[in-house]
C-alpha cells in the first residue's frame, strides 16, 4: 500500500545555522564524549548506531533555544560519528535522523523530529507529549491509517536535549570509594523510591528533599544503618518520561518504570539542576552509602522504553532506527509486545545487546554501583519468541567480567506467553521469589491447604533453585514490594481502592492474598489494630527468619500506608511518600526496633542466613538433622502430616553442622533456633522438642507480645514442656542441649 502523503509542515521557525567545524572523529565509544582533539583543543566527539539511515545531524543547543546543526557524515559500521572542536561540557544537543518513511515495513525515520541521544550522560527538560513530539499526525482524519501519515513539524521545543557531561571531572572524588562487597548471604536488601523516601524526612533540608543528595543526607543514612539493611534497591532512576494519558489526568509516572535515558540519572531528582551536575551529585549518593556500609542496586528497565506502541510519540530510538531497535509485529506497523508496555526492545540485535550492556558496565564501573534488579527478565531472555535460558543477552551477561560479578536480580516473568520463569535463570542469577510471597501470605491469613509450600519457602526454596550449584540466596524472599500493598496495607484491605489513579479501581492486581482482620481500611476497633499489628510482626518475624536474601520495602517497618491503593504507579504525592511522622506512635516505633532487632539476630547468627541448602538429614551420631520439621505434639512431622491441613509448624534449624564452610574450609558452627509460626485464631499448645534437639529453650520472641524486649524476660524453659501459643503468633526459642 502506498503510504498517504505526509502533511505539510507549518511555517519554520527559522533556519537552523549549520555547524562552523566537523572533523571525522572516531565511531568509538558511542554517544557524545569531550576529549582532547588532534590539535590539542577541546571539543566533543559524536557517534550514533542508526543502521538503516540515510542522514544524521547533531543538533546543538543555545540557552535562548537557538539551533546549531552539524552533519555527521562520517559512516563506520553503521556507526554516524564526527568530531566538534570547541563543544564543551554542558553543551545541550540532539540527533535528526535522516532516512524512508514506510511505517508498512517499520521504516519510521522522520528529521523533523529531535531524537535523544540513547547514550546521553544527562538529560536537560522533559518531553511535552504535544502532536509535534509523534513521528506520525494523530489526527488524520482517515480511520486506520494515521500512524502511517508522516508529521513534518519540528519537536525540537517540545523535547528535552542531552547534555556533553566531562566523564573525568570529579574522578579524583572516588579515590575513597570502597564498595562493602557484601556477600549475598548477608545481604538484606531495602527497596526504596528516592524521591518518596525524603521527601517527608523532617531530618533532611528541604531543598534537599526527594533527590540523590537527600538520600545521601546523615538524617536518611541513619535511618537506613539503624535498621541494618546493607542494600538499598533503587526504583528506576534511568532518565524516564511520562505517559500521556497519566499527565491528561493530571497525574505522572511515579515509579519511573518508562525508560528512555539509559545513561543518564533522571534530572528531576536532583538538587543540583539538570545541567550535567546531577551526575555528580548521583556519584556522591553512591560513595556515602557505600561509606556508610550499605551497597546501591538499580530497578532497571530495557525490556521496553517511553516510546510506546503503535501509536506513541518519536522520542529516541524509534526515529534512530525503529527496526533496528524493536522487536516488530507480525504486521510491521506495530510490535510484539511482551511487557505490556506497547513495545519490547529486540534485544537479540548486537547493538541492542550494547547499548544494555554498555550502560549496565556505565554504571557499574563509573557511576559505582553494585548490582541491578531486572525489570520483566524474561522479556529480556527471549531469543526469537520464547524465552531461551541460552539466549544472547544471558550468555553475554555470563562472560562479562565486569557484570559478572555484581548482584543481578531478575524479575523472573514477563506478561507473554511462557513468561513466567520462576526458578529458571541460570547459576549467578538470584531471583524475586512471588512463590514465597504467595506462601506467606496465605498461611497467614490461613489459606494454605497443607505445609509442605510453607516448609520450602522457610527453608530457602530448595525446590526451585537446588540445581546447577545454586545457593538458598537464589531466591529474594519478599511479602511486598513497591507493586501492591503496603505490609499495613495487607492486612488492612480485602480489595483494592485505586479511584484515585483515574482508572474506575480497574486498574493493580485483584489477587492480593490479603486479609483485613475484620473491617476494611481505617477503624479505630482496638481489636482489630491489635490483631492488624501483630499480623505485621508475624509477616515481618517470617520473612527475616526464612532462609534466602530478604527485601523489606521502605516504610514498611513502620506501618507506612497507603490508603489501600495496591498500585500507586502514578501518586507522586503523600499517598506513596514515606510518612515519617508515624515513629512518633510508639506502637510503630516498636515495629521499626523489632525488625531491626531481628535484622541483628540474623546477621549473628549463620544459621539463619544458611550459604547451602539444608539437606534434612541425620548430622550427628545422635541422628540431629541440619533441619527438623515439628508439629505440635513435639514429634517430627510424618509425610502424611505434610499433606494434611494445619495451623502450625515448628522448624529447627541446627547450628551444630551448618551446610557451608568457612573461607580455610572450617566447619561453621552457631547456636540452634527452633521457630514455630502459629496462624490458627485461637491459642494452640506446642510441645517443645526434648533430646537430641534441645534440654532447654530460650524464649527470644513472641510476636502475641505488643511489647519485645531484650533480654527476654522468660527463664529457659525445659525441654518436652507443652508451651501456650498466642493465636496468630511466631515464637522464637534458641535450643540449648
């Protein structure tokens, strides 16, 4: 089919003046990099992958808006690249990318429209999603066809512009850096969004509130050390745009899972200004933490970007090289998509594969950080359609000595068919575990139908990750994360109430698992808040004392709620801040100690926070096992026992063999625990094992209590004595023989 016409552009608004100088330059490294020309003078090298084009031109950038153009008519490799002497640090600029417009074939190139550069350091404005910003006229009158009619009006005014960053300017900076390098079996991770979690914080300065300086300020940093968390996780900070539908509702995107600045730390969240300094002030975010003992992990985003579907805006890499860049549909008009965002990066594609690996080595080498959680990993293992365990991106991972050996996180699943991969990444990969939250959530509110899920997941998930030398640490054990509830919110709301997003409530997940102890949302029933709290504490006590990595989400340790909006992608408001004000409630207060008091007892002790998986059997002569499972009447569960419903559970976990060595190979040896987690409504008996376990028990916590104090108030207590359980209850004992 012929394409229509495309539509005249409107009046220019002047000419733009062409670049005085443009040397050759080199086609390494790609994006615009300052440097030292051949005669000693400063200037800027430029280089852009646009494989099928015909054109490219750099576009500079004036304070007052007025436009310097310099073709690139250097070609290697299908890399456009040229040298500009006397383009300095601070420099705003962008590409028009030359080439067909046959959106028939998913040719999309239109040089009207000002493409961000996909390697840009730092990102100057944001995009106003007016017509301008579309490759194609939105409002052709011809039904069907509208994506296909190019729009010659320039973008240019509309869309933000990148910014020449000196690569080396602050390098002298990390001459201090050490990273904690902490071992993933230590590892207790904080996942946390760095606008919301100061910009309530009375401790920080205001003008420093919701940026990377604020989350560097002493007042978060102690929060962050108290608590004992050696890990934050970042929701995205890649420089990410907003969709049109959020700002037609007078909302945006708050989580910032919209990429399309893969280099370059989203400008909004700086104190510094969007002029190149927010990646200073980013670096020197990463060394406090890193100072303070705490690594910094990234939510990353390239399985699809800003750009949308069909019908989205041209912002960057769709007027590079739309095909190139793009996994296309079946009808190339459109795009497979896996993620459910409108498209998906084909990231079987070489320079695809670059660009991701090139900027996760970026922020890795030069930005500091030290590991990355993979937004919907799946999308990203997928070879031509399914997901391939032995797919480019994978294999390229497992070989890079620089990737290889920092945190990776998948999110294991994407939103296509045979997405969901739980279990399935390859040694070196850890894991969201959504098999642990599903288990914890029903056997506390007493959904589960027998044990045997519960005694996997407390045990490290050896049923999906003992294989190929993988470790329990496998396996990221969450009950929350920043999609979905709050842990006040779980235990609070039945159903979700999401009006304020503007979506009817139809939009989050309808199976949250959740339990609201009576009434829904806010009351002030004292039953009710009593039983809300201690399911808290029963949720908080599992999920610290299970074996694999555990992830707390920010504010939950203090009841942060909100509203029961289990999917607050859009509230960049109170509603998804960190309320810091609820630490004034001693009740509160008391949740944040007793989880950093569980945060403690775990890092003392190994044998809650196993490096190998338990194997269940006989260690000693006296026939003690590295794990024992218990039911209530003291004994050792039989298999029929397993498959039987019931409300309660002891494991016991000894320090006397632990399954990992020493660095000399030294056995490991530490105290044994017995944890019971009671979730029948009513007070239980359990009979505490009697020899080999254990001549006397320990009391450490009762979560039935409102109050925990240490040291424990109880004296030992025998071993073979029926002990009374609160209803909904964990209780902690450490086994003395």
């Amino acid at each position: 089919m012929p394409a229509p016409r495309p539509v005249a552009a409107p009046p220019a608004r002047g000419p733009a003046t062409p670049a005085a100088e443009v040397w050759p330059g080199s086609p390494e490294p790609l994006g615009a990099r300052f440097r030292t020309g051949p005669d000693g003078r400063g200037g800027t090298n430029f280089a852009l992958w646009a494989g099928g084009a015909e054109s490219v031109e750099v576009c500079l950038f004036a304070a007052d808006g007025t436009e310097t153009r310099a073709p690139l008519a250097e070609l290697t490799h299908e890399v456009w690249h040229g040298f500009l002497p006397g383009v300095l640090p601070g420099q705003r600029y962008g590409f028009r990318v030359g080439g067909r417009w046959d959106p028939w074939t998913g040719a999309r190139w239109n040089p009207a429209k000002l493409l961000l550069d996909p390697y840009a350091r730092a990102v100057d404005g944001d995009f106003r999603l007016v017509p301008e910003v579309y490759g194609h006229v939105r409002d052709w009158p011809e039904p069907g066809v509208a994506d296909t009619v190019r729009d010659d009006r320039d973008s240019a005014p509309f869309v933000p512009k990148g910014v020449v960053v000196d690569d080396w300017a602050e390098a002298d900076e990390w001459q201090d850096d050490h990273r904690p390098k902490t071992p993933w079996s230590d590892t207790v991770i904080y996942e946390l969004h760095v606008r919301g979690f100061t910009r309530r914080h009375p401790g920080v300065p205001p003008e420093l509130r919701g940026t990377y300086a604020g989350l560097a300020h002493p007042a978060a940093l102690e929060h962050l050390t108290s608590l004992g968390v050696t890990a934050v996780e970042l929701l995205p900070v890649h420089q990410f745009a907003h969709e049109e539908h959020l700002e037609r509702r007078g909302l945006s995107n708050y989580w910032g899972y919209n990429s399309i600045g893969y280099f370059a730390p989203h400008a909004a969240y700086s104190a510094s200004g969007s002029g190149g300094a927010q990646v200073g002030e980013f670096r020197r975010m990463v060394r406090a933490l890193h100072a303070a003992g705490i690594e910094v992990i990234l939510d990353v985003v390239y399985n699809h970007t800003a750009e949308g579907g069909q019908g989205g805006p041209t912002l960057s890499l769709r007027g590079i090289d739309n095909r190139g860049y793009y996994r296309l549909g079946a009808d190339p008009r459109g795009y497979a998509d896996y993620t459910g965002c409108g498209n998906t990066l084909a990231v079987v594609q070489p320079h695809v594969l670059r660009l991701i690996t090139d900027s996760l080595r970026y922020w890795v080498t030069e930005m500091g950080v030290d590991g990355f959680r993979f937004d919907l990993a799946a999308a990203l293992a997928r070879s031509m359609h399914d997901v391939d365990m032995l797919s480019p991106f994978l294999a390229v991972i497992a070989q890079d000595p620089v990737l290889r050996r920092v945190k990776l996180i998948a999110e294991p699943w994407d939103v296509g068919s045979g997405g969901y991969q739980v279990g399935a990444f390859p040694p070196l990969w850890t894991e969201w575990n959504d098999r642990y939250r599903d288990t914890v959530r029903d056997f506390w509110r007493g959904a589960t139908a027998d044990l045997r899920d519960l005694g996997y997941r407390l045990s490290g998930s050896s049923d999906l990750y003992d294989w190929g030398g993988r470790r329990p640490y496998a396996s990221v054990n969450f009950v929350t994360a920043h999609d979905g509830f709050t842990l006040r919110d779980l235990v609070s709301y039945q159903e979700r109430h999401n009006e304020a997003n503007g979506e009817d409530g139809r939009d989050g997940s309808g199976d949250n698992r959740s339990w609201n102890c009576g009434a829904e949302g806010a009351t002030d029933d004292p039953d009710v808040l009593a039983l809300r709290r201690r399911q808290i504490r029963n949720l908080l006590a599992t999920l610290l004392l299970s074996t694999g990595v555990p992830m707390l989400v920010a504010g939950d340790e203090m009841g942060r709620t909100q509203g029961g909006n289990n999917n607050a992608y859009c509230q960049d408001n109170e509603t998804s801040w960190v309320d810091w004000s609820l630490l004034g409630d001693p009740g509160w207060a008391a949740l944040r100690d007793l989880a950093a008091r569980l945060i403690a007892l775990r890092r003392a002790h190994p044998v809650l926070r196993s490096g190998g998986f338990f194997s269940g059997l006989a260690q000693t002569p006296e026939g003690l096992r590295d794990v024992a499972w218990f039911g209530a009447h003291g004994a050792e569960l039989t298999d029929e026992e397993w498959f039987a419903h019931s409300a309660t559970l002891g494991m016991y976990l000894s320090g006397a063999d632990i399954p990992h060595r020493g660095s000399r190979g030294e056995p490991v040896t530490d105290d044994s625990f017995l944890l019971i987690v009671h979730a029948g409504h009513l007070p239980a008996s359990f009979t505490l094992p009697g020899p080999p376990w254990a001549g006397e028990y320990e009391p450490l916590l009762d979560t039935a209590s409102e109050e925990q104090r240490t040291p424990p108030p109880d004296p030992p207590t025998p071993a073979g004595t029926a002990v009374e359980l609160g209803p909904r209850s964990v209780r902690l004992y450490r086994a003395a023989r």
